[in-house]
C-alpha cells in the first residue's frame, strides 16, 4: 500500500489510489443535499407559524413546500446518484459506494432516499388520518411521525454524504466538507428543536419533562458533532447554528401581516407568530465541547461510558444553570420586545390570559428524582452518541 | 340545477360524509330555506365527519340577481368577532344562482354559518346553525390498505437492506473487497434491524390503536341514550320519568326552551310505526332548573316496543336528539290509563303510515302529499303537503307550536330521526340565539313568517334522505283547534 505521502490531494488512501486520478474538490451534490434540508426545520417552523396566525392552509402552502422541497431535492439528486453509479459508474466516486438490490450509491444517498421515500408516504397517510380523524387534532401524530423520521433520515443521510467525503478526503481538500458536517448536525438539532416545540415553552422550563425531553433528545447531535468533526468547538458551532436561525424567523415572521382564516378566534392576532425563544442551547454545548476536547480524544467501551455519564450530568447540570432563570427572565415583562418576542408566540386559537405568563405544572416541577431520572437519560443517549459517533468517523463510503 | 345539487349531494354521500347523527339521528345534512335580507335563498350544509373537518356549503338564491355570496363561520362562543373574514362562494359553472363555498370548523359544538348575499337589492344575512360535531368513522378502503402495506413493506425492507450494506461496507476503504466476517456482520445488522423495525411497528400499531380507541369513546359522537322510566305519579296513573347525564365535554350550557318547550318527545311504536306520540315533558317540579329529570303524564298508547326520542337545544345553540327504547305493558304498573292528554300541544295518532297519496281524517280535513312514495337517496328534494277540507275547500292553518308545520321522518330501522320544518333542519330557536349574542336579531327569522306557511295550504320541507329503506313521514299541524298527525311511507332506493 502506498504511503500517504504519495497521496494527492483530493485522493483517496485506498487501494485505487495509484490509479491516477485528479485532485477533486467536494461534489456539488454534497452542497446540494446539505442545503436543501435546511429548508425542512426552516420550514416546519414557519409551518407552525402558519397554523397559529392564519391557520387555514392547503397541501400547496409555501411552509409545506419548503419541508417537501427538503425531501424530494435531496431525494431527487441521492437517486440520480445510485443510477449515476450503477449505470454510468465514475472509477472513483462509485469505489466509495455501497451496493443495495443490486444498486449502487454512498450510504448517504441511501438514507436520504429512504427518508424521501417516507417523507413522500406520510403526505397520503396524513391526507387519510384528517379525514378519519380530524385535521390536525395532536401534532404528534403516527402520520407526522413517519414524516419526521422520513426527515431526520434525510438530514442524516446528508450528513453521512458529507461525513463519508471528509473522513476520506486529504487533510488540506476537506475544508469544505467539515464545514457542512457542522451545517449538516445543525440541521439535525433544529428538527430536534421543533419537533419537542410543545415540550419547551418558557412556561414548560421548570418542569421535569422539560428537562427530562431535553435531556433524552438534545445531546446526540451534538455530541456525534464533537466527536466527528474536525473542527474544534464542534457542538457550540451547531448551537449557535440552531440558535441564530430561530432568532432569525422570530424577527422576521413578525414582520410579514397575516390574519386568522378559522373560527373560533381567541386571539385576533395581526402578524405572523414568532417561534419561541430557542434554548440557550449553546452553554451546554460549550461544555460538551469543553469535556469532549480534554476527555473524549480517546475512544474505548469504559472510558465512552464513563465519558457518557459526565456528559449527561454536564449537559443537564448547565442546561439547568441557563435555562431555569432565563425562563424567569421570558415570562418576564422585560422580555416583551422584538428581540426576544416573549409571550408574542400564542396564536389565534389561544385564550390569553394569566396561564401565558406562568409555569405550567405546577406539581411536576424539577426535583431531585426527576433530575437522576434526566441526568440518567442525558448519559444513555450520550453513551450512543459516541457509539454512533464512532461509527461515523470511519464512514469512508 | 336540481340535478346539480343532487350531483353535489350524492358525491358528498360518495365521500363518506354522511355519518351517524347531528342534532337529529343519522341525518347530519342542514337545509335552510329562508330570506337574507330581500333574498330568498335555500341552504345545504354538509358538516364534516371529523372535527377539524371541512363542511360543504350550497347557496340557492331563489329570486334576485345576486353579485355576491359570501359565507362565514360562527362559533358559539367568540361570535362574529372571533370569525375569519367571511369566505366568497364561488358561482358554479353553467349556473346563475347556485354558489358554493368550503369552510372550516374548528372546535366541537354550536356553529352557524353566516350566509351573506349582495345585489341590487341590497344586502342581506341569513344566519344557518349547524352542529360541529365528530359523527364519521372513517374505515380504510381495502385498496388503500393494500397501496399502505405494499409501500410500508417497501420502506421496511429497504431500510433493513441499507442498514445491512452499510455495516457491511460503510467503514470499508474505497475499492477494499468485503470480507467474508463482513459480510457475516451485514446479516447480523439486518436481523437487528428488522427485529427494531418489527418492535417500532408494533409500537406504531399499538399508539394507532389507542388514538382509534380515543377518537370513537372521546371524540365521536353518539346519540346520547336517555334513562326513562314508568311509574305511578301522586293521583295513581303512569307517568314517564326522563333523565340523562349531560356530556359536559361537549355543551354545558342550560337546556332554552324551543317552540316553547325545553323538550320534544317523540314515541314511535316499533317496528311498524303504527304509533306516533309528540309529548312534551317537563324539567321534575321539585329539580332545579338546571336539572335533566324530566316527567311526563303518560297518554292511552297501545302496549308494544317504542323508539324513543328526545329533542333539546342548548343555550349555545347546539341541539340533540336522546334517544332510547321503551316497552309500555299491556298495563303500565297495573295502573289505569290517563284519559288525557297531559300538554295541550301533546299529540297522539293510532293509525299506521300509508303508502296512499292522500289521508282523510275524521275531523272532515285531508292531507295529500305532493311528491312520490319512491326516491334516491341522497336526492336533495322539497316535500310539499296540502291540506284541504274533504270537500276540497282550502283548510285555514293555525300556528301548532309556533309554526305552521312540523315533519318528523324516521326508517324502519330507527337510524335515522329528523324533526323538520318548512325552515328546514336548523333550530330556530339557535338561530335566534345567535342573531341575539350579535345584537342583531332582526336576523332570525320570524316564527311565521313566509317559510313558515303559505298563503295556501302547503306546506314545504327542504330535506334529502340520506340512506335507502323504509322511511315514515307524519305531518304535524293544526287546524280548526284540532291538531292533525298524519304519516305517510315512502321508498327510498
């Protein structure tokens, strides 16, 4: 085997690398997939502002275009990819493939075909739950459910695309592709974000769900992200990701009017509804970074799971320390400016009324038991964050 | 045009739509037939199945050029400041006064669709109540489960295929064969994401099943059963006691008397009909007034198995029909029978529904019907009686609780129960409710006014029957002092 040093750059330390091939920057496709399921957690959240300030929509509805285009772009491009590499096959690219029925694409490409092929079904399934249910009536629901997984597979798809070039790319042709693993883990964290909306009021932040959800839901990506990326400080990158798009749409939307289209209206609201605030996510983050860059640079079963419980007491200790007074702070008058948008997010079908501006729950608030059965959680998915993340850094196809 | 709405009627019978109950039984379809303003229009409501649910909306402008027809819902409790902009109906194609129009509901409970028309003479609003209410289960068409089942194996199989390769070959260098132990560990991975797989649609299965099991228990609605029961009253005769549990989650608010009454029941004898009672209980003297125990005298009916029907409208404007069975024994409890009649609106007729075009009663009146004793289903109609005297004189029609007509229809098989009048379906007294919550009650209409009656003895019912069978049809009315119950039987295919 040839040593690295006869490697170009944009080539491959594999056995086709004494082919001689060029030097080859990040496909346009891995850009392409990347980007498009941006549009998926933009989307949702703009979605979600549909239904609170105008409420009526239709399939067609810009925010549900936005969320499919996130699908069927990525899906389109992953499956001219697999008949690219089964039928056309370039040397090269289709070396780094793998083979399903016959076919032949990156793993990526694979996911994110699956996750197209779900999103896709969803649509129908939903048509037949709102007719044999009720539009609507719980948002998690098995239709929307399906939906989500068929979008987390597409961004995860995207990720193991971009993942799969950078772990075999050369050190100085990878910039590229270590920049959209961090986009890429970004976009995972909003659609984590939007999908636990319900659970992660201000008013829900003293509860134990809250932090119990939070827990269970919120590390993966961000850990996976520390452990795969080549960039340093990994997870706080991806926060401040997840962070400045939701304060982006709680700027924007506002400013656009809208006016309810369904009765009853509790709410005689004007403009779009902002999201909520996004959790001030980035202080765990710098923490997982933090014990990541000191503990976690070597890898092994015990010292992952032990890493895992430090992460997980880490992650809930400083989501706690941020999160229960800058909640405080959210259902406070002062938070009642455009910046913040405090108790601006309630749409048309929404009473107003004391219950805005207070802690729900009152009687499941944070205890002790409920904080080891939070913590407990954080270090579970932790210890597969690493395992996953293990697993990712290796993908080379 | 007919034709068209009929069209109209009978997809929306394809679609499934026609469910169980709305304020009546099995009959969820609203007709209206009334004035906005100068206008005089004729309304279908087809609610939705399931709440949130889209209810289909067919406006008739009788006379007058129309420019606009615009439709808006109302809910109960937010009125029109709590409504949307109203909706445009659109102008159906080849038509020129036949408009249509979607709209949303919401919520469960008391709605009512604003129905505006705009043209030269003026405008006008017509207020038509409805019921919001769950009455649909919606079974997945044996093709549509094949088309599932075929995709989702699909899905399941593709991703147990890419989860194998990509353990298989995803950490492999480019180019690198795969090892034998490699290959052995994509099987691997593919047994445990199947056996995954198998466990999260068993999971998907099961919170399907629940959400099922929430949605017929919680959310549909059924026709509420009423609690009756036969017992002596203080001078010794029978007396019917009536009670429910009000389900709070649906309407909570105190039962308002309609044409006077807070309650209309409704005795059929079962199952040839040949017995029809129109009572009128009253709320228990010594109940509060927000009490469900209703009593009644008991009038002579002959023994035998009664389907029983209750009508009673909320303060919000929601109606509902109770429904149950009652046997009467050949001597209720040994007592002796009531003489009387305990209301002076009650009503009692012994004879069995004809198949005839014509009934003459011995009070020297005749009432013919004025449509076929066949029909299709779903065939949105108009069933005109008149009444003369026998000779053929015209009869004079007096007002029997506050209209001049009443139709109740029931199938053989008491699945279906509607209590009309020549309004139509809705509850005039909900329509009044609602025209008062907006300071408008110029907006209700007036309980004789030109829909009411005519100035000939007929009588017009805007109604479409919703499934085929057996359906009987007495006519309520008064005239001379006397009130006439006649039934009739028709076909329908």
């Amino acid at each position: 085997m040839s040593s690295q040093t006869d490697v170009l750059p944009g080539q491959f330390a594999t056995p086709v690398q004494s082919r001689v091939v060029k030097a080859v920057g990040l496909p346009w496709y891995c850009y392409a997939v990347a980007l498009a399921v941006a549009c998926v957690p933009i989307g949702a959240l703009w979605d979600i502002s549909w239904h609170l300030s105008i409420g009526r929509d239709s399939f067609w509805n810009p925010a549900h275009v936005m969320i499919y285009t996130g699908g069927t772009i990525p899906g389109f491009v992953c499956g001219w990819l697999v008949l690219k590499n089964t039928f056309w096959p370039d040397l090269l690219e289709s070396a780094a493939t793998v083979r399903v029925w016959g076919f032949r694409g990156p793993i990526g490409a694979w996911l994110v075909i699956w996750g197209a092929f779900m999103m896709l079904f969803s649509a129908p399934f939903d048509n037949w739950w709102h007719n044999a249910y009720g539009l609507d009536v719980q948002i998690i629901s098995p239709p929307h459910t399906i939906l989500a997984l068929g979008t987390y597979a597409t961004a995860i798809g995207a990720l193991l695309l971009v993942l799969s070039w950078q772990n075999r790319a050369a050190a100085d042709n990878r910039v590229a592709a270590n920049i959209l693993v961090l986009f890429a883990c970004g976009v995972l964290v909003s659609q984590v974000t939007v999908f636990i909306t319900e659970k992660s009021y201000p008013n829900a932040q003293h509860g134990e769900e809250f932090y119990g959800v939070c827990c269970r839901m919120l590390p993966l990506y961000l850990i996976i992200a520390a452990r795969v990326s080549q960039i340093k400080w990994a997870a706080t990158w991806v926060s401040l990701m997840y962070m400045l798009v939701r304060m982006a749409l709680i700027w924007i939307l506002p400013l656009f009017p809208a006016h309810p289209k369904l009765a009853p209206i509790y709410n005689p609201i004007t403009h779009m509804a902002p999201p909520p605030f996004p959790l001030l996510l980035v202080v765990p983050a710098f923490g997982i970074d933090l014990i990541m860059q000191t503990l976690g640079r070597q890898r092994g079963f015990w010292r992952d799971t032990g890493l895992a419980v430090l992460l997980g007491v880490t992650f809930f200790t400083l989501l706690l320390a941020v999160q229960w007074p800058f909640s405080n702070f959210m259902l406070s008058e002062a938070s009642r400016n455009a910046f913040f948008a405090g108790n601006a997010m309630w749409g048309y079908p929404d009473r107003l009324g004391d219950w805005c501006t207070q802690f729900w729950e009152s009687d499941k608030q944070l205890g002790l038991r409920s904080s080891m059965v939070a913590i407990a959680g954080g270090a579970v998915v932790s210890r597969i964050a690493l395992w996953f993340g293990n697993w990712l850094s290796e993908v080379k196809r | 045009m007919r034709a068209r709405i009929t069209k109209i009627v009978l997809f929306l019978a394809w679609l499934g739509v026609c469910g169980n109950v709305r304020a009546h039984v099995g009959s969820p379809t609203v007709f209206f037939q009334g004035l906005a303003g100068n206008y005089p229009i004729r309304v279908t409501i087809e609610p939705p199945g399931v709440v949130p649910g889209l209810a289909q909306i067919h406006v008739v402008v009788e006379s007058g050029e129309a420019k606009t027809v615009t439709v808006r819902p109302v809910r109960w409790d937010v009125g029109v400041k709590g409504s949307p902009s109203p909706d445009t109906a659109t102008l159906v194609p080849g038509e020129t006064n036949l408009f249509t129009a979607q709209l949303w509901l919401m919520a469960s409970g008391a709605y009512s669709v604003f129905v505006e028309v705009s043209g030269p003479r003026g405008d006008g609003t017509a207020i038509v109540p409805l019921n919001s209410i769950a009455t649909q289960r919606l079974m997945m068409t044996k093709g549509l489960a094949i088309l599932f089942a075929v995709v989702g194996s699909f899905i399941v199989v593709l991703l147990i295929s890419v989860v194998g390769a990509a353990i298989r070959e995803g950490r492999l260098e480019p180019g690198q064969e795969i090892s034998p132990l490699r290959r052995r560990r994509g099987w691997y991975g593919r047994a445990l994401a199947a056996t995954l797989l198998s466990a999260a649609l068993c999971l998907g299965k099961y919170w399907w099943d629940s959400v099922d099991k929430d949605y017929r228990f919680r959310r549909l609605y059924t026709p509420q059963s009423i609690q009756t029961e036969l017992k002596p009253n203080a001078a010794g005769n029978p007396e019917l006691e009536l009670s429910f549990v009000p389900r709070s989650r649906l309407d909570s608010t105190p039962l308002i008397p309609d044409h006077g009454r807070l309650m209309h029941l409704f005795l059929i004898r079962d199952p040839d009909g040949g017995v029809f009672a129109h009572l009128h209980p009253n709320r228990h003297p010594q109940e509060g007034k927000d009490a469900t125990l209703f009593t009644t005298r008991l009038p002579e009916l002959p023994a035998g198995h009664y389907k029983l029907y209750a009508d009673i409208t909320h303060e919000s404007g929601l109606t509902q029909t109770l429904t149950n069975d009652l046997t009467i024994p050949a001597s209720p409890s040994g007592l002796a029978a009531n003489q009387s009649l305990a209301e002076t609106d009650d009503a009692v007729s012994l004879a069995q529904p004809t198949v005839e075009s014509h009934i003459n009663f011995h009070e020297g009146f005749r009432l013919g019907r004025g449509f076929p004793d066949t029909f299709e289903a779903n065939q949105e109609t108009r069933l005109v009686f008149h009444l003369t005297t026998v000779s053929g004189a015209e009869a004079v029609l007096e007002p029997y609780l506050g209209m001049y007509g009443h139709l109740i229809i029931e199938n053989s098989d008491g699945t279906v129960f509607n209590h009309l009048h020549p309004l139509g379906s809705v509850s005039m007294v909900s329509q009044r409710q609602f025209a008062e919550r907006e300071k408008a009650g110029f907006l209700a209409n007036k309980p004789l006014d030109q829909y009411c009656t005519s100035a000939s003895t007929e009588l017009s019912f805007p109604y479409a029957f919703p499934k085929p069978g057996i359906y009987r049809l007495w006519l309520q009315t008064k005239t001379a002092g006397k009130i006439l119950t006649g039934g009739f039987q028709v076909s329908i295919k």
